[in-house]
C-alpha cells in the first residue's frame, strides 16, 4: 500500500521569513525563470506540486517521497536542495534500473551505469515534446538526459554525491525534471495515461 507523503506544516510554520525564498526554477514560457515564496503555506502547496502520480511502484515513491521532504525542508534550512536533488536522481536511477536494467547492458557484463540508462530514454522514445516541464516553460531537457549537454544529469549526480566544492545554486527545475522522467519511464504501468 503506498504511503502518502503528508508534508506537516507544523514543522516549518514557526519560520517567518523577511524575504520570500528564491530558487531557479522554470516558469510558464521561461526555462530560466526564478520561483519566488512568501509563505510556508505556498511552498508546501509548491512542494506536493512536484508529487508522483499513482501507479508509480511503492518503492520508488517512497525514496522519491525523501528528495521532496527535504525540498520541505529546505524552507528552514535552503542548502537542504542540494541533499533533495541527489535523492531526487538517485531515484530517478532507482526507476530507470527497475525499468530498463534488462535492456541496457553494461560494461564487461555489469549491471548498466547511470549514464546508460538515461540514454536509454531517448531510445524508448523521449523527446522534449514529451517532457512536461519543457512543454510548460520551453528550453531543453533532452541534452542533459542523454549526456550531450553538461552537466549531464548522471554527472549532476556524480557532483552531488562526491561533494563538487563549486556547485553552489540549486539547479532549477531538476526535481521536477526527475519527476517527468520517472513518470516517462513508468507510463505503460499508470492507470491513467500521461504520454501519447
């Protein structure tokens, strides 16, 4: 049975913040927008937004569920991002394995890398045109899927996950991003159809 994530107010509402809380972020008709939140209220409402959609396999939800409580968190503490998008792409490499790991070989007989798997995408039909949040705010994802643009999401993660000392901003969007992926990779499994 899947969890639900309950994003308790409670833990973040004692914050008042004399400025709003800024990240790069996608907005309508711009790829390089800035998100702008006054009020705890508005960034939980923010946070459930980027939600997976039923159907999505309990224990991908449930690591997907981590990377969006830390973005909840981050309301108290901003660095906390940067820990919610290495959990947002390690679960995006959890999906992809679960997805494509008897499709994509690796190396010398290995299980696939993440790179590989990524690729992967583009070869199971991915194009800009079917990534949500490309569609909502124009720009490009799929270079950044495939390797063709760096950082790459699978070099993202490498940064993230062996402490890049230069990587500073969020990188705007990328949780959403990851969220269209797995959903991408899981549509054939979701009981209402997202993807043509």
């Amino acid at each position: 049975m899947r969890e639900i994530l309950e994003l308790n107010l409670a833990l973040i509402a004692g914050l008042k913040r004399s400025e709003p809380l800024m990240l790069p972020w996608p907005q309508d008709g711009t790829p390089a927008g800035w998100l702008s939140i006054s009020t705890p209220e508005a960034w939980r409402e923010f946070v459930l937004s980027l939600s997976l959609p039923v159907g999505i396999p309990d224990f991908v939800a449930a690591k997907y569920n981590r990377a969006q409580m830390l973005y909840f968190l981050a309301w108290l503490y901003p660095d906390l991002v940067k820990a919610g998008e290495l959990v947002g792409l390690t679960t995006l490499e959890l999906a992809l394995r679960d997805c494509y790991g008897n499709k994509v070989k690796g190396r010398h007989g290995k299980r696939p890398d993440f790179a590989a798997l990524l690729q992967y995408l583009r070869k199971d039909g991915l194009t800009d045109e079917k990534i949500p949040m490309v569609q909502r705010s124009g720009g490009t994802a799929i270079g950044f899927v495939t390797g063709k643009d760096t950082p790459s999401l699978a070099e993202r993660r490498n940064l993230l996950a062996h402490g890049d000392p230069f990587d500073a901003l969020p990188c705007g969007g990328l949780l959403e991003l990851v969220r269209d992926l797995i959903v991408y990779a899981y549509r054939t499994f979701l009981p209402t159809p997202t993807f043509p």
